[in-house]
C-alpha cells in the first residue's frame, strides 16, 4: 500500500539525466518506489487496469505501474543495492530499483505492457523475460536480439502478454556475474479471468545462491556449486518470514530457480499438487499429489494445497541448502573421542575449535564469535529450543483465526491436547534389532585383501 501511495506521490515527477529517455520521454517515466524494509510486504491490490488476486512476495515487493493509454508502464532501474540477507549480515549486491531479487512485475493476460529500463550498473545489461512469449526483438539477449544497454542510458521493451502464467526476467549480459550478484525478479500473468485458478493465499519466491566469505560482504562471482548462502528472495533463514494462512485457505507458492543446480521443495503437512510449471497451468486431469517437487535451474513452478491448521517447516530438502555460510572441508567427528586430541591441537592452534563428535546439535546452540557480517551456520529458534537451520527455509503457519488478507505472524502454533511429541519415561520393552551382518558378510570382511581388489 506505502509503495502505491509513494508511486502516485513521485509519479511524473521525476527527471532522469540520461539522454536515451528523452526519446520516449523523461516525464513519462513512472518513477520506481523501492521496498520499505525486508519485510514481506502486503500484496498490492490493482486500482487501476483489469481486476486480479496480487501475489505476496516472500520478503519482497511488487512494482506499482502506471496505465498510459491502455498500455501498463514499468519502470526498472538496474543498480548496486545492499541487500540484509538476515539480521547481522548484509550484502553488496546488484538489483533493481533498490532490491536484489529485484520486485516483482504483475499485470495481466491480454495487457500490454511498456518496461523501461535503466542501466545505473558500472557495466552493459539487458533484461531477458524468461518464459515470456514475445517477438524476438523484445527477448533482450545482448548482441543477439539488441545491443548491450549501456551504463547510464534505459531501453524500453514493449510486448503484449498473451499468456498467464509464472516467469521471470533477469539479465543476458555477463550473466554469470550479473546473476552472481543477484540480478533476477519474477513475473507474474495473471489470468484475464480473475475467478480462473484463484486462490485464497499466492505465494511467490525467487532461488538465488551467494558464496559470501565470512566477514566480507560481496559475492564471489566466479564460484560455480560451492556456493554458501542459500537464499529465498534473497533471505536466509531466519531472516525468511512465515508463510501465513487460514485453516481451509487454498494457497498457492510459486517458485523460479536461478541459481546453478536444483532445488527439491518440500512441504511438511499437506499434500500438494503442481498446477504450474514453466509454460503455464496443468490441466487438472494431469496433477498429481506430492510432498517435495524439484525445480531445476530455469524453472519455475506453482504447487497448490488446502492448508492444515500449524506450524509446518518448508524447505529445500538438499540438507546443506538449510545452512548458512561455513566451510565444508571440515573433517566429520561423529563417534571420534577427541579430547586428548584438541588439547595438543590448542597448543598449536589457540583458536582451535573442536566440534561434533557427538553430532553438530551443538552447534546449533553455540554462541560462539563470529567475524563481523555473518550469520550462524544453524539458527533460529522456536518454541522448543533451536531450530538449527538456516538458508532456504521457513515455516507456514495456518491458524484458525487468520483473517482472510491478514500476513500478519501469528506467533508459534497452539497444539491442541493430545496431538504434541513429548518425552516418555515409562516403562520400555526390549526393541527390536537389526542383525550387524549377514554370515555371507562376515567370511567377506574376514578375508585378507589380495592387493588386487577394488581396481
Ligand atoms: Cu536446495
């Protein structure tokens, strides 16, 4: 709502000092408004063009438009921003108007729309629509279908959405480091039908992946998989808000994958069906139900379910993706005694140390010093202690009493008598136990190696 007023405030009123706006105009550019705080930001109702349900974008923002003669203009600025990935940790990355992942566009099937954009980056850009049917010309990949924009100057790219749908746009100019540094927002058609696939809730998040040293702020660029901060809208947990819902409410979270490998989603407590993918709604006879959909790189995907009343844990299930930064080359000490071993090492190394030869819980309760501007490998905490995650996860809490629109955090889940996991100290029978080997097994360890083996 702030964003909508900001943009009727500022609307017109602006100047930009390039000389490739005076062609289309400088006075008709609808200024860009940036986003207010990292917060999830309330769903921006249209109040003008066609009627639609708005999206809510996790910890991100929706570009007010303005209509001029029927058709709906945009404006993005390409620019640096600092983006908070999670309180005690910013990052120096590149977006747009203000915000890496850059805000979302939403508009509508049948629209025309008009996108300015202009280039504050020390480089060339373009903007790519991902998944957009459009003509060729408008596709913006650099030196294929337009020149490169160049520092200082805005392009205009103007093309009719002839199809609703979840997409995405991000640069084709050096995409390896534009990307690296955050460049990418989502693109929501919505259908011209507003009865057609409406939902109650419609959540949408954007992958991206940073290698961030500790202590320092800006990505490394050329990383290709180590990457260290997993990240939804560009937020790590618990920097991630809360999917927030009404028992019954049939919510949709949409999901694109920019980052260099896969993403296996995965929702605790309900069972949902994928009624999106990349080139638009599945039809209804071809869903089927799942827990965890995979969305590969460049793809995007819409999944759909009928919420259940609690706090249900939403993640990537690549369990080094719910992490934030830390080094890997970290030996594994499960079941290691290790205690006559850390003294000699601390004499070597005083800052030496030791952990996880009772498993790594710990650390997801350690306070230990960080360097500045870095977050614990595990955190966040609920009502029953550490959560001990980080990176792509959150929580979708659905509450009897939400009122409908209301995005509110409802505080922690109130378990009904009977229906909560808790400690037993009674009595226990003898369980059950799996044999160590096979006789087959043992003769097999048994032999002595002929040195041939295994080759
Ligand atoms: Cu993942």
């Amino acid at each position: 709502m702030n964003n909508r007023r900001n943009f009727l405030r500022t609307a017109g009123a602006t100047a930009l000092g390039t000389a490739a706006v005076t062609r289309v105009g400088a006075a008709s550019l609808p200024e860009a408004a940036s986003q207010a705080s990292p917060k999830t930001q309330p769903p921006l109702v249209p109040k003008t063009g066609r009627p639609y349900s708005p999206v809510a974008t996790l910890n991100g923002w929706t570009l007010p438009w303005r209509m001029k003669a029927g058709v709906k203009e945009f404006h993005l600025v390409a620019e640096p921003v600092v983006r908070e990935l999670a309180p005690g940790m910013k990052a120096n990355l590149w977006g747009y108007n203000g915000t890496s992942v850059g805000p979302t566009i939403e508009a509508v099937e049948g629209d025309r729309v008009r996108i300015f954009v202009t280039n504050r980056l020390p480089e060339p850009t373009s903007i790519h629509w991902h998944g957009m049917l459009l003509p060729s010309g408008m596709d913006g990949v650099t030196g294929l279908t337009q020149p490169a924009i160049a520092p200082g100057t805005t392009f205009v790219y103007e093309f009719l959405l002839t199809k609703s749908g979840t997409f995405m746009y991000h640069p084709h100019a050096d995409e390896m480091l534009q990307m690296a540094m955050g460049m990418m927002g989502l693109f929501i058609v919505h259908p011209k039908d507003p009865e057609q696939y409406k939902v109650d809730r419609d959540f949408v998040l954007l992958l991206s992946a940073f290698d961030i040293e500790p202590g320092s702020a800006t990505p490394k660029v050329n990383t290709m998989l180590d990457f260290n901060l997993w990240t939804w809208n560009s937020r790590v947990f618990p920097g991630i808000d809360p999917l927030v819902a009404r028992t019954g409410d049939r919510v949709r979270i949409r999901v694109g994958n920019l980052t260099m490998t896969n993403h296996p989603m995965h929702l605790h407590g309900h069972h949902f069906e994928v009624t999106g993918t990349d080139g638009g709604w599945v039809p209804q006879s071809a869903r089927w139900p799942e827990v965890t959909t995979d969305v590969a790189v460049g793809q995007m995907r819409a999944f759909e379910f009928d919420a259940t009343a609690g706090d249900w844990a939403f993640h990537c299930h690549k369990s080094h993706h719910t992490m934030n930064a830390m080094g890997h080359a970290v030996p594994t000490m499960v079941g290691v005694d290790a205690r006559g071993v850390a003294e000699k090492i601390t004499k070597l190394i005083p800052d030496y140390m030791h952990m996880g030869d009772r498993g790594m819980h710990d650390m997801a309760e350690m306070e230990m010093p960080l360097p500045d501007n870095t977050l614990p490998m595990m955190t966040g905490s609920g009502p029953f202690g550490a959560i001990g995650m980080g990176g792509m996860f959150s929580v979708l809490k659905v509450r009897d009493n939400q009122k409908p629109g209301d995005y509110n955090d409802p505080g922690w889940f109130k378990h009904p008598p009977g229906t909560l996991a808790k400690a037993y100290t009674g009595n226990l029978g003898e369980p059950a136990r799996g044999r160590a080997s096979t006789a087959d097994e043992r003769t097999f360890n048994a032999r002595k190696p002929t040195g041939h083996e295994g080759h």
